[in-house]
C-alpha cells in the first residue's frame, strides 16, 4: 500500500491548483501557503468526523487523491482561480469528502475488540 507523507501533499495541491507542472517546482510562497493551511484544514476534517489524518504524519495511498481535492479547492480563493475552476475543484471536493467518510467507515469496520468477561 502506497504512503505518502505531507510533502507529497503539498506538492499535489499545488499541481491540481496549476502552480506547478510535471518536473516543476513551485515557489516557496505558494509552498508556504499550502503548507501553513494544512494543519487547519485536517483538524476541521477531523473534528467534522470525515478522515483523521492526526493520528499519523504519513497519509495513506487510497486517501491522497480525495484530500488534495478537499485542500486545493479550500485554497482557490488564495490562489486566485477563476470562478469555472473553482466551481470544478469545489465538485470535486465535494466527491472526495464522500470518498473519505467512506474510507473511514471501512477502517473503523476493520477494528476488533476484545471481549471483557467479568
């Protein structure tokens, strides 16, 4: 199984906010940018009960696609995205929310117990 870790997300957001291409490197300001939003927006995502990503520095394969598209369309509005892009990446944050609550759900399903006989 793939993992990733949050350099890795920024860099993905960057990408599907159009700051950075394949081979590229974006600039330290929008790196910045990204990079200090993270930790606001997992908390909120947490506390909203869709992933818990706090738990672990590393974010696993099956959960980096949904949130990248959850951050970057958080981020439109700094990076200045036409209204049509943002529409496009807010559809898609939309799917990807569903896609992680849903990934919680079966983590949590995969969880035992242990039985306590008194």
């Amino acid at each position: 199984m793939a993992v990733y870790n949050r350099e890795d997300l920024v860099q993905r957001v960057l990408a599907r906010l159009g700051e950075v291409g394949f081979g590229q490197t974006a600039e330290p300001e929008a790196r910045a940018r990204v990079s200090d939003a993270l930790d606001g927006i997992l908390d909120e995502m947490e506390l909203d009960r869709v992933y818990d990503f706090a738990s672990s520095s590393e974010i696993p394969g099956a959960a980096m696609d949904p949130l990248s598209a959850i951050v970057a369309s958080r981020l439109a509005d700094d990076f200045a995205l036409s209204s049509e892009e943002a529409t496009l990446l807010a559809a898609r944050a939309q799917g990807a929310e569903m896609r992680l609550r849903r990934y919680r759900a079966l983590s949590s399903s995969r969880t035992y117990t242990r039985g306590h006989y008194f």
